[in-house]
C-alpha cells in the first residue's frame, strides 16, 4: 500500500514538474533565444492583418509629418506601405528592429533603445514612387517617430529577472521530471500499470497546456478593442505558441499510446470494467457533499464553456474524443496482434479503486474544487467581450452640468447650439476611407467635444477579399444616380479600388455599413458606430447627443441594430407640437439622445424621427470660403419655415475634403459671425453647427460663443 501511494505521489510530481517544464523549456527556446525571436516576429508579417496594422501606423506618422492633404489618399498609401511590407527590404528592417527589443528586453547590461521610423520613410516613398509619383512627393523620407519608445529600461527589471530564471527552469524542471517519473517506476508495485498512469498523466499535462494556451489567447484576444488589431494580435500569438500547440498535441498522443500499450496487458473485460466506473462515477449522484460539489461545479464549469466557446468547445471535444478513440483503438490492436493470458495480472494489482486516507480524499476534491472555479472564472473572463451590453443605471444626483455647462440645464433642447460634424463617420483613422471628411471617427469627436452627429447608412456586401460593396439593388438606385450624387471622379475612384460600381450579382456577407454614397470608398459597420455612442453614453452621464441619419437603410433595420447595440434606452420620443424639455430634464430622464432621419422614419418606433419635420437647414453646396459669407448662405433648404430645430451646414463641398480649406472655414469668428447672420434671417439660432475636420479652426469655442458659456 505505502510503496502504491508513493509511486501515485511521485507520479504527479512529475506530472507538475513536466507541466511547468515544457512551458518553461519552450519559452526558453522559441521567445529568450534572440535569433528564434526574430524570427518568429518576422514571420507574422506573412499574415494580412499584421501587415495592415503595420502599414497603418506607418502611414499614420507619415500623414502627421507630411503634408496634411495626404489623408485624403491613405487608402492608397496603405496599399502602397503593405505590398512593400512583404517585400525582402523591409523584412530585413523589422527584423532588425525585433532583435533589438529582444536585446532590450531579455540581455542585461544593455543600452535602452528606440525602434523609430527611420527607414520607413523610404519604404513608404519607394513603393508610391511606383503608383503615384506625384504623391510620394508629399511624404517625409525620414519620419521621426517611434513604433515602441523602450527608452526607459527600469520596467523590464523584473522582466530580466522572470527570464533568468526561466532559463534556469527549463532545463531544470524537464530533467526533474524524468527523475521522478523514474522514481515513480522504481517504487511502483505494478511497472505496467505505472506505465499506463504515467502515459495517462502526459496526456493530461499535454491537455492542461493545450487548454492553458485556448484560454490565454482568448483573455489577450478579448482585451483587444479595434478588430484588425485583434487580428493581427491573433496572428502574432499563433507565430508564437502555434508550435507550443502543436507538440503539446503530440506529446499528449504519444502518452496516450505509451498507456494503451501497456494497458493493452490487461483483459478486455477488465477494461470494460474500468470504463463502467468511470461512467457509473459520471452519472451517478456522489454521496458526499464535496463530491457532490465538485461534479455540479464540473457540470457548470463545461456547460458554461460550451455556451460561451461553441466553437472551442466542439474542438475540445474532437480532441477529447480522439484520445479515447486512439486509447482504445491502440489497445485493441494490440489485444488482437498478443491477446493478453489470464491471470498474467492479479485482480489486485489491477484495482483501480484505491482506498485512499480520507485526509487525501479531501484533499483531492477540495484541489478539484478549486481548479474548475479557476476553469469557470477563467473563461467568464476570456468571454466578456461576447457579452450583451450591460444597462448602465444613471447615478442618483441632481443634474447640475449639461454637456459641460451648469447653464444650459436650464435651456430648452431647441435653444441649445450643439458642435456637430458632416458625415461623422468618414475618417481617415478607419481603415478603407478614401475620401475622409475627418481625421478621427465617432469615438474620438465624442471624446474632442462633438455632440451632433450627421451619419449616412447603406447597405453593403463584403466580398472575400474584405471589400464593401453598396448594395444598389436593395437601395433600389443605380449607377447613374451615384454619378449625379458623387461624379464621375468618385465613382471612377471606387472603381479603381473594388472593380466596376453596380456590375454584377454581388457575393459575400449582407451588412448595414455607414458609406457617404457608395460603400466602395470608405466602410464602416454601423453597429461600431452606434457601440461607440452607447459606451459615450454610460461613460458621460451629463452629456446629450444628436444623430441625424440620412438613411438609405429601413427604419425597422435600423431599429433592430439600435437595440441590439443597447442605444435604445437613451432614445427621446418628442411630439412636434409639445414643448422641447429643458436639457437637464432630458438628462435627469435619462433620455440623451436624439435621433433623426433624412428619409425612411415612417415605419420606425417613436424615437425615431421625421428629421425635417422637426429641423430646417441652410444649403449644403458651397464651392469656396466667399459662398459661406453671403447672405443667401442662409436662405431654408429642406425642412419647413416652423421646424424648430436648425441645422446650419458649413463646409466646403468638394469630393476630397481638405483639412487645410476646413481649417479656414472653421475660423472662429468666421463660424459666429455666419450663425448670427442666419439667426437673425431665420428668427431662429441653429441648433447644430456641422462642419468637416471638426479639429481644425476654432468649432468648440464659437459653439461656447453662440450658447453664451465660458470654455471648458
């Protein structure tokens, strides 16, 4: 009996150790060995995402440090920067680059460093030159700024210290493990058995790393906002622990092997009975209350899982189910090739029903306990951004500031002047936009003070190769109103992009996109947008916002997204004839957001209102700085002369916004004087001031202005 307890106890310590050691060894070889480092690093630039996340930061500090009008070709730049990423001269700079921070990161007495942009200049440039001569022109060939600034090294203190120690590990703890493994085969009564638990035991710790890894990568993954960064993270991670993966895989098949080798020794209709228990102990309700606890926190702790990672956990399945079919499958084989002789093993020595000490027994279970709340807890975590938006409740206090001013709670919605922004949702921040009225999107005007948002929504089809294309049919247009809409110069635009505008049945994912005219030349998901405003929402409980969507989308669809998105909590329902309430009854009713629509509000929930039935606007189509000056500037467009909201659009039109022109059309006193002017020819102070490249000029300050507040 001593000398079976001593060989289960030597067993699992090698099991610990042989757990702990392949981490250990693994990460000593693939990321603490400097040439295997860069290696892998370099590696990821095989994948789509990562060179697009690469390509985008550069393309970012080369449109900073350029000339501003870049922006307006970053789809092109992009383009440009990822076909040179794969291209063996800048493979040669990132690895550079890679072994440099390993050197910073993992060798002592080293300098700090910085992995700057020094070379990306030229990769940028060399690849327009190609495409675009014209444009290369306006990028930098050395642009100053860093990807990583490590300059500061007594962060990565504990860091040296974590890989010292690692590398001292993964040699020591491997060696261990065959040490008690040979131990355990020493003291064991019964070597075949020992062999069939101990191969039993790899397959377990090969399983334990396998789960670790699916965990890991969803927690990292899920941290993650932007999704092409996500992507590209993926990529990285799989560049790094795919192989760890992989040979956990094989070790675990290996063990499984080694055990139905030595178990095939045994009789069938002993095996047999082994799997009875194993399902007896299942299906059957434990008569202890620690058993009883453990099997329900078993239950929850896989239910859960598949709930949460169906797709995970189908896998885990498969994987589960393949070692069993290959355990059995083996031993079977080999029942048939040597069939095993009766009484070659005494039935006690094949009890697998060990009388342990009931101090081990709890033991056992209190550890079980434990380990599947860690399971449990670990995967509610990695599954938190699946989860539904949660119903932020306002806090319990008097309203005393409204959109940053204690004066405006006071003053009716229409009597409040709110800085807005001309299709909000073009930005040259998103990936795709060709022709970005903006530098940020959603998220960040909300942040820089933004609070009326004007947005188009179309239909869209992403085909294989992750292009939106406008779904003309279902919007019921056609090539030719798209022309009349953008011009010739813009459709040709998207043609160039994705292929001709309108050709052909359309293949790939149905989608509701936020697209000024045609999805082609810049895409966004709607749900992005409306999440963005959810979560300004329940962050600034004190701020009110306005949407006005022209809407080439039903207003039942747009309904549904708006809930799905958790939005429609938030939505005011006002009746054109009622008074507006002041601004911080909206707020104190939490209802802070309102939302209109160009065209399709009929069919809508309450909420979601006529937008020219309640708001009269000034022109939209102003050619030059002098047009926004003149008197008739201000004359009604759409919307009736009693609408009671006014919105006042100032911008430049021209297919490719400039920020340089915004900046002159966003002057301060330019906008105070203009809105006035309108104010007094229209009996009525604009409601929204709308503007392009809402971070040029002076918007916010002749908002302050026009409400009579200070500045924030």
């Amino acid at each position: 009996m001593l000398r079976r307890v001593s060989a289960r106890g030597l067993l699992v310590a090698a099991s610990v150790a042989l757990l702990l050691g392949a981490v250990t060894l693994y990460v000593r070889g693939a990321i603490l060995d400097p040439h295997e480092f860069a290696d892998r690093a370099t590696a990821t630039l095989e994948d789509r995402q990562v060179r697009q996340v690469v390509s985008n930061r550069i393309v970012d500090q080369s449109i900073e440090q350029g000339s501003a009008e870049l922006i307006q070709a970053r789809p092109l730049l992009e383009a440009a920067v990822a076909g040179a990423l794969d291209t063996g001269a800048f493979q040669a700079i990132f690895r550079r680059a890679s072994e440099n921070v390993h050197t910073l990161l993992f060798e002592r007495d080293r300098g700090s460093i910085v992995l700057d942009l020094a070379d990306a200049g030229i990769v940028v440039v060399t690849a327009l030159k190609a495409i675009a001569p014209k444009l290369a022109k306006e990028v930098p060939r050395d642009v100053e700024g860093a990807l990583i600034d490590l300059s500061d090294r007594q962060f990565a203190t504990e860091l040296l210290d974590v890989a010292g120690r690692i590398r001292f590990l993964g040699i020591a703890l491997p060696l261990l493990a065959l040490i008690l493994f040979a131990a355990s085969m020493v003291v064991a009564t019964d070597r075949r058995r020992n062999v069939v638990e101990g191969g039993i035991a790899v397959a377990i710790v090969a399983a334990l790393v396998v789960v670790g890894l699916i965990v890991a990568r969803a927690i990292v993954l899920g941290n993650i906002e932007d999704p092409d960064s996500r992507d590209a993270a993926a990529a990285a991670w799989d560049a790094f622990f795919g192989d760890l993966r992989t040979l956990a895989l094989g070790a675990g098949a290996l063990g499984i092997v080694f055990a139905a080798t030595a178990a095939s020794v045994i009789a069938r209709d002993e095996v047999e009975d082994w799997v009875v228990r194993f399902r007896r102990i299942v299906t059957t309700q434990p008569q202890t209350r620690l058993w009883r606890l453990a099997r329900a926190l078993g239950i929850a702790a896989i239910s859960l899982f598949a709930i949460l990672r169906p797709e995970a956990a189908v896998e885990v399945a498969v994987v589960i189910a393949g070692g069993y079919g290959l355990f059995f499958g083996v031993g079977e084989l080999l029942q048939v090739v040597a069939p095993p002789r009766r009484g070659g093993l005494g039935s006690r020595d094949i009890d697998v029903d060990i009388d342990m000490p009931d101090i081990s027994r709890r033991a056992f279970v209190i550890a079980g306990v434990v380990a599947i709340g860690v399971v449990v807890t670990a995967v509610a975590i990695a599954s938190e951004d699946e989860a539904p938006p949660q119903v932020v409740a306002r806090p319990d206090r008097q309203v005393t500031v409204c959109n940053g001013h204690g004066e405006l709670c006071e003053r009716p919605l229409n009597q409040v002047v709110f800085a807005g922004t001309h299709n909000s949702m073009s930005a040259a921040d998103e990936r795709g936009w060709y022709l970005a009225g903006h530098r940020g999107g959603i998220a960040a005007q909300l942040d820089y003070g933004v609070r009326a948002l004007l947005i188009d929504t179309h239909y869209g089809i992403r085909d294989g190769e992750g292009n939106v294309r406008t779904d003309l049919e279902r919007e019921g247009t056609n090539r030719a109103k798209i022309v009349e809409a953008v011009g010739e110069d813009g459709v040709a635009a998207a043609e160039r992009l994705v292929g001709r505008v309108g050709f052909g049945a359309l293949e790939g994912d149905v989608g509701i996109y936020m697209c000024h005219v045609l999805c082609e030349l810049g895409a966004t998901p709607l749900a992005d947008g409306l999440t963005a405003i959810r979560t300004f929402l329940d962050e600034h409980p004190d701020e009110f916002v306005i949407l006005f969507i022209q809407d080439a989308v039903s207003a039942p669809d747009t309904a549904a997204m708006f809930d799905r998105a958790g939005l429609t909590r938030y939505a005011y329902s006002h009746a054109r004839t009622e008074p507006w309430p002041s601004l911080g009854e909206l707020i104190g009713a939490d209802r802070r957001l309102l939302v209109l629509a160009e065209e399709n509000a009929r069919d809508g929930p309450a909420w979601y209102h006529e937008g020219f039935d309640l708001t009269q606007e000034t022109p939209y189509r102003f050619n030059s700085l002098a047009a926004l000056g003149r008197p008739e500037s201000c004359r009604r467009n759409r919307g009736s002369a009693y609408s009671p909201l006014f919105l006042m659009n100032h911008w430049i039109e021209r297919p490719n916004p400039s920020p340089s022109l915004a900046a002159k059309a966003n002057d301060r006193d330019l906008l105070v004087r203009r809105a006035r002017r309108c104010a007094r020819a229209r009996s009525l102070l604009p409601t929204i001031v709308a503007v392009d490249f809402y971070d040029e000029g002076g918007l916010l300050g002749a908002v302050d202005e026009l409400n009579r507040v200070s500045a924030r």
